[in-house]
C-alpha cells in the first residue's frame, strides 16, 4: 500500500464545475504539498501546508492532520486547469513521498 | 525573477552511455532537489544537494550521482544507461537546510530517453 494515496486516479469535468481532489496519507508527516503538472512534465508548487486551509484565486486546499488527510478544491473549474494533480509529504525531512496523481480534463 | 531552469529539456542516448543533467536554481537557493519520473511511475527523490554537499539519496544505484557546483547550480550524471532509465528527470530548488517546512520549486523537467 502506498504511503500517499489520492483519489480519484483521473477525473473530468465540465467547464464551470466545483472539484475535489482526495489526499490520504499513512505516516506522521510534517508538511503537505499540492503540485500540479502540465502536458510535457513541468511541475508547479500549488500550497504547502502542515495545518488548516489556504487559498489561492480559485484553488482551496485543505489538511486534517489527525484524520491524515487533505483535500483540494478547484472553484469554477476552466479547461486551462486540466492537468496532473500530485499529493506529496515530508516525513520530517527533505524528501518528499508522492501520491501518483491525479488527472484532471476540463472540457469547454 | 527567474525560476529553476533545466538543461537540456530533451536528450537521447544510446543504452551504456552517459547522460548529464544540469539544474539552475532560483537566485539565492542554495538547496537542490533531483528526482524522476519514471513513465507509468510516479515522482521518486534521487538526490538532496545543500551548501556544495550531497545530503541525502534516495534508492537508487550509484550509477546515479552528481555535483553541486559553487554558484549552486548541479548536475545529475547517470552511467552505464540502461532502458528503464528512460524518464523525466525534475529539479527543484529551496532555501537552504532542507527543513521540512521548506517550500521548493520545481523546473520543467529534462526528458531522457535510452534507446
């Protein structure tokens, strides 16, 4: 089992809808981060966050750190946010432990 | 201001050859990160390099090594290819130490391919 699990493995939606994106984790961690990866590989850090919620323009993100999970929300959902979607922790440490993402179309 | 930046963005060898990778970090980082992509796989921590000195590795064999240099840039050397080291190799860049709430940045990543 892994340590980072996310649901749902793929994901679409219609311009304009309200998405979820589930995190779970299995081990004590310090941090959680949100990533996102775009056609090609390129990666961009989202939210770091090790308590509570954060929010940027229409990304919510979410951790329970004693239920070890973590959610993130898209707001108004448009096709420019179709990509991967990446959960990862730090266990105390540099290195990060990665959920295998999530993959989010958008359609117009 | 400049993010990570990486080097070639795309390269193929031969399987046996040796690839190099180069990673710049963003101005005044002095923390880089490598990992891969294997396809199908998800994100795996190569390397950890801080202040000039390799801090940390992950499960990888010592085919895998690298430098950092004094301007903080690195690179990520692989020997001896072989196929399934066929991948996207990410960069990241934080400030220094490495602690655990140290938000770091990624680049666009290097696709290798071994043929």
């Amino acid at each position: 089992k892994n340590e980072v699990e996310q649901s749902p493995q793929n994901l679409t939606a219609q311009e304009g809808e309200f998405i979820t994106i589930n995190c779970s984790y299995s081990v004590g961690i310090s941090a959680l981060h949100w990533l996102q990866q775009h056609p090609g590989g390129g990666i961009v850090s989202l939210f770091m966050l090790s308590s509570g919620k954060k929010k940027h323009g229409r990304l919510i993100a979410t951790i329970n750190i004693q239920e070890k999970h973590s959610s993130l929300h898209i707001t108004a959902s448009h096709p420019r946010d179709s990509a991967v979607y990446i959960c990862a922790v730090n266990r105390g440490n540099v290195k990060l432990i990665f959920g295998t993402g999530t993959r989010l179309q958008v359609f117009p | 201001e400049a993010g990570v930046t990486q080097s070639p963005t795309h390269l193929i060898k031969t399987r046996g050859q040796q690839a190099t990778l180069r990673c710049s970090p963003i101005s005044g980082h002095t923390s880089v990160y490598w990992y891969q992509q294997a396809l199908g796989l998800g994100l795996q921590f190569l390397l950890w390099y801080d202040e000039g000195e390799e801090r940390n590795r992950g499960n990888f064999p010592p085919r895998f090594s690298g430098r950092q240099f004094p301007n903080y840039s690195s690179e990520l050397n692989v020997n001896a290819l072989e196929l399934e080291d066929s991948a996207l190799y990410l960069c990241a860049s934080s400030l220094g130490g490495g602690g655990s709430n140290t938000e770091a940045f990624f680049g666009q990543g290097t696709r290798l391919t071994v043929v």
